[in-house]
C-alpha cells in the first residue's frame, strides 16, 4: 500500500515531471534539429537524423511534433521569438524611424553573431523548406518591409521614395546575410553594422544624415535574461558525457532524487510513480554505473538492509540542471 504521505506529493510531482520532461525532450529535438540541419541541410534533415542527434526515439518525436517540418519551424518560430524579446529589451519602438533601423540591426545582428546555427537555419536553410517554411520567410519578410516603409513619412524625402523601395532594401540585407552566414569562416556581422544601416536609411533621409547617425557610438544592448538559449547546440548538449538515451523514466528518477537528496528507492518510487521496485533498483544502479548517482547509505549504514540514500554526483546535477527538472528552477520562478 502507498503510504497515505506520499500520495499527494508524488501525484504533485508526477503531473510537473511530465511537463518538465516534455519540455526537456522538446528542447532536445529543437537542438537535434539545429544539428541535423546544420549538417545535412533542411532539405536533407529526417526525423530519424533529428531524433538521433537528439538522443531521443522516433515515438517521442511524434508525441510532440506533426513531423520534421513542424519541428523545424518550431525552430524558427522559438528563434524570431528571442529575437522579438531583444528588441523589445531595447525599445527600439521608441526611437525615431533611423535610430529604430540601426538600433534594431544592432540586436539582430549581435543575436546571429551569438547563434549562427540558428541564424543559418532561419536566413539560409529555410528558403530549402516546404510550404510552411515559405510561408513563415514570407510572414517574417512582409513585417521587415512594413517597417522599412515607415521611412516615407521621413521628413522632405518623404514623397521622393517609391513604395518598392522597402523591399529592395530588405531583400538586399537578405541577400547579404545570407551570402556571409552560408560561408565556412565565421565574420562579425555587428562589424557591418554602419554598412547594413546606410543601405536602409539612406534612400529615405539622404547621404548627410546618414554619415552623421552612423558616426554616432555603436549602441550598447543589453541581452536579457530571459533570452537565453532555450535549444541545445549540438556542442552544449548535457548528455554528451553520458552513454545512454533519455527517456521518460529516467528523467522522472533523477527528478525525483533531485527533489529528495538522500532518499530512498521507494520515495524515488512513489515520486517517479514507477510502482515495480525492481525496475526502480535496476534504474539507479544503472544511473549510478554511469555516474550520475551515488548511494551514500554506505558511509553511516552497516545494518543490513538499511535504506539507499540516493544523491546526485556532479555530474548528475550538471545534467539535471541544464534539463530544468530541478523542481529549485520552479520555486525560484514562482517567488
């Protein structure tokens, strides 16, 4: 019979585990997808290719996407989403149209210098895709151009500048982005800031005004915290170090014994809502021939069959912390 304390807990921590598993296992896929893409190509990335690199199976990917399109975009869509975040950090809405444009090159073009991965699959590997994909560069594009359009109602030029203007400016910063991010040797996109700023204004405010705002000091810009990197790099990943392939169960183990240091198989049991001590015992020996647990039972316990205390190495707890299934992330969160 469950002990009458636990139930409520482990109910508790079963419904937020499989939240945080999923979104961990998510994470993953979007993180396998940037490495499959980086390496094949878009038009070349599979599911399977996405789910090995993400180290999770092909049912789990299906749990969560439609297929590799849905996938993919779910990558663009998480990318123009941190980007949005930046800009608004900035308040680039409140700056006049030329120090909005320059101002906002300045936060796109540090957030490709930070994530090229990502910034290739956004800019140069989403032209191979499907529908959707064209769909998303198109959407993205009309919302570059509506922007750029604002600098007709610039002062004197204001009715000397055809309508196509826009989109010749934004299709020219494309163009070139793509040509520089397509190339093996890696260039500082920030550094072009001044060039990429006097192809957007200058048509619409003329040669004086734009030598005079690009003299001006590069701006500073503050990444927010909350912009950090929500995918993992084929490079970043947390379980290169560790020989095994994630699954639920595993996942929701480690939670439970981060949540519970020191604690019992059957506690680890109850939390992880695993009702078979067995599979329970044969699950954190295995984590433990691979490092990431460790009984400490055995430095005050001589009794025979006194209680495992099960902790996280450190390795252990570097794993469970970047996988946000440290339940500390959500207390913090919710203070």
């Amino acid at each position: 019979m469950r002990s009458p304390s636990l139930q409520p807990a482990a109910a508790a921590a079963g419904r937020n585990g499989r939240v945080r598993v999923s979104e961990m296992q998510r994470a993953r896929l979007l993180g396998g997808a940037v490495a499959a893409v980086e390496e094949l190509g878009w038009a070349n990335a599979t599911v399977a290719s996405i789910a090995s690199r993400a180290r999770v199976s092909r049912k789990t990917f299906y749990d969560l996407f439609d297929d590799r399109e849905d996938c993919l975009l779910e990558v663009c869509d998480d990318t123009l989403e941190r980007v949005l975040l930046e800009l608004r950090a900035a308040e680039v809405g409140e700056l006049e149209w030329p120090e909005r444009m320059r101002t906002g090159l300045r936060v796109v073009l540090g957030f490709f210098d930070r994530e090229p991965e990502l910034a290739r699959v956004c800019v140069v590997e989403s032209a191979h895709g499907g529908p959707g994909a064209r769909a998303w560069r198109a959407d993205v594009l009309q919302r570059l151009i509506a922007i750029v359009d604002e600098g007709r109602l610039q002062g004197e030029r204001a009715g000397e500048v055809p309508a196509l203007m826009a989109e010749g400016a934004v299709g020219s910063v494309v163009m070139v982005l793509n040509r520089l991010l397509a190339v093996a040797e890696k260039q500082s996109l920030t550094g072009l800031l001044g060039e990429f700023t006097s192809l957007v204004v200058m048509p619409y405010i003329g040669v004086r005004r734009t030598r005079t705002l690009c003299e001006r000091p590069v701006p500073e810009i503050a990444v927010p915290a909350s912009s950090r990197l929500r995918v993992y790099q084929a490079g970043e990943d947390p379980l290169r170090e560790v020989p095994m392939r994630l699954t639920y169960r595993t996942a929701r183990v480690m939670e439970a014994v981060a949540q519970n240091q020191g604690t019992s198989n059957r506690v680890i049991g109850e939390l992880a809502e695993i009702s078979d001590q067995g599979q329970v015992s044969k699950l954190l020996a295995r984590l433990a021939n691979l490092g990431l647990l460790t009984n400490t039972a055995g430095r005050d316990a001589h009794t025979k069959g006194a209680a495992n205390a099960w902790r996280l190495t450190e390795l252990g707890e570097r794993i469970t912390e970047q996988l946000a299934l440290n339940i500390d992330s959500d207390r913090d969160g919710a203070a």
